[in-house]
C-alpha cells in the first residue's frame, strides 16, 4: 500500500514538473531556430517544378520543413521589416524561390551561387522560404 | 500586311496599356494583434503577394499562414496547429475584391486616397464577404496600400478552445501595409 502511494506520488511530482516546465517554456521561449536543424536539399529548379507539377504533393514534401535550396541568385532586395529577401532562379522567367534572410550579415550578390536554409512556407507563384541562413 | 501590321501594333498596345495598370508586390506585409489578459500577441508576415489593377480596381491579396512569425516558437506552433489555423490543411489565406470608389484614386498624382474595398476573405477554408476602409498611397511610381479591419474567428470556424481562450482573443485586428511596384512584365 504504501510503495503504492509512493508511487503515485512520483508520477503526479512527474506530471507536474513537466507540465510547469512547458508552461515555463511557453513564457519563455524565442522563435524556433532553423539554422542548425537538419535540412532536406534540394535546387531552386526542381523545388519549383515540384510545385507547379502538384502542389498538394510538394507541399507533403517540403511545407513546414527545414530546406536547404541551392541556386543561382536571381536578385537581392529589401523587405519592408528591413530583412534581406533572396530570390532564386528557377526554369520560369517570372517565379522565383523567394528566401526571407535572418541573418543580417549575409554577404550575397546577383549571380552567384549560394545554399540558403530556413523553413519552407509554401508556394503562391513563387516557393517561399523563411527565416534563412546561408549555408557553407 | 498593313492589317497584319495594324493588329501587331494594337495587340502590343492593349498589352501595354495592361501591364501598365498593374502594380505587384510578392513581399507585402501583413500583420495581427490580440490582446488578452494574460498577454498580447502578435504576428507578422512579410512575404504577402498581392496586385492591384488601377483601371478596373480589382485586388487581390494571397498569403501563407505559415508565413506568419511570433515572437514565440511555441505560439506559432499553437497557431498553425489542427485545432486553431489548421495550417496544414488550409495553407493559404486570400482575399478577392474591388476598390469601390475608384474614382477617387488618381494614380498619376502623388498622394493618399482614403478607399473602401469590398470582396470575398478566406480564412481557414471559410470564405466571407467582407468590406473594409483603407488608403492608396501614390508616390511616383510606387504604389502603397493600408487597411486594419478585426476578424471574428468564429465566422471562419476557428475554435479558440476554452483551456486557452485566456490567452487567446476571440477576435483579431489585421494590419495590411504593402509596397507595390510598378508591373513591368
């Protein structure tokens, strides 16, 4: 009887501690971080393509997940927020993959080749990634 | 050849004379707040496409829910979960509609038009007619929009469960402040 009670003690001691830890967590916590998660690869090219052949089958694929896109950089702009916005070139002149950039420091240009990580939003015209880091 | 001549030049022309009508941004913001008596929450997307058609009025506004950040991993995990935005069954977020009062917007002349706009929101796969004041900003060849109007959640069937609705607000005021370019094609 007593091992018993023991028992049920530690189980609510348990529950409790773990509840009050996600409680303080929810208090607490910054935004997720994508940078060093592990990342599906994969070229601006074929992550278009993924999404114009079927959208609700690239997105079981890519939406929500950590990539890391490899392309040719098409253009380098400025967002309203101030963060650095990448777009990728893809085989459509007019769509991109558009990557919000995280990192502030980031030293890209137009026509070079980079990796950019960050998590895959979705796709309307262009494939959007945010929250990105350059990969090395 | 004259009339083959002829209809190149008036095909390139409507051509023209659409592209020009358009202005574009794939990079728009848009943000949200509630506030609750345990915290305020907010969130911001900056990747918001939308275009906006200066002869006829129509608008359109598209964006993704994931899209939107928090300042807490944990509250945009809650805002994208099954039982909130359901994100991952309804990824988007539209809205379809016209300027009304066009007229009052002059383009070609730098300044802030206040306009109503009118049209059909989607959210969480719920579509609604809804219609909201907001402005036209003209500065040259750029193009600026801006509304604030609240969303009831239940009118899209978002159910805020009762063990949070504390902290969660049973309504929220949407921010739209978007830069347009000019449509180049």
């Amino acid at each position: 009887m007593k091992t018993w009670k023991k028992i049920i003690l530690i189980v609510v001691v348990a529950v409790a501690a773990a509840g009050g830890y996600k409680g303080y967590r929810m208090y607490t916590d910054g935004p997720e971080n994508y940078s060093d998660q592990k990342a599906i690869t994969v070229n601006a090219v074929s992550l278009l393509d993924d999404y114009n052949k079927s959208e609700a089958d690239a997105n079981k694929k890519y939406l929500d997940k950590v990539v890391a896109v490899k392309g040719e950089v098409k253009d380098v702009t400025t967002n309203q927020e101030g963060q650095m916005v990448v777009t990728l070139k893809t085989s459509d002149p007019m769509n991109s993959i558009n990557c919000t950039m995280d990192q502030k420091d980031a030293a890209i240009t137009q026509g070079t080749n980079v990796t950019l990580k960050g998590l895959c939003t979705g796709y309307m015209m262009d494939v959007y990634i945010t929250r990105c880091t350059v990969v090395k | 050849m004259k009339k083959i001549l002829l209809s190149v030049f008036v095909t390139l022309g409507i051509t023209t004379a659409n592209a020009q009508s358009v202005f574009f941004t794939k990079n728009g913001l848009v943000s949200f707040f509630s506030s609750t008596p345990l915290e305020n929450i907010d969130a911001k997307n900056s990747a918001v496409a939308s275009k906006i058609n200066s002869q006829t009025g129509d608008v359109e506004f598209q964006m993704l829910i994931k899209g939107f950040e928090f300042k807490k991993a944990s509250m945009q995990q809650h805002f994208n979960d099954k039982d909130y935005m359901d994100s991952d069954n309804y990824p988007k977020s539209t809205f379809k509609g016209k300027i009304t009062d066009l007229s009052k917007v002059n383009f070609k002349k730098d300044g802030t038009y206040a306009i109503t706009v009118e049209g059909d929101l989607t959210i969480h796969g719920v579509t609604k007619k809804v219609s909201t004041g907001g402005t036209i900003t003209v500065t040259g060849e750029k193009v600026n929009s801006k509304a604030t109007f609240t969303v009831v959640l239940k009118d899209y069937n978002v159910s805020v469960p009762s063990f949070v609705s504390k902290k969660v607000a049973e309504s929220v005021e949407v921010k739209v402040d978007c830069d347009y370019q000019f449509y180049k094609g």
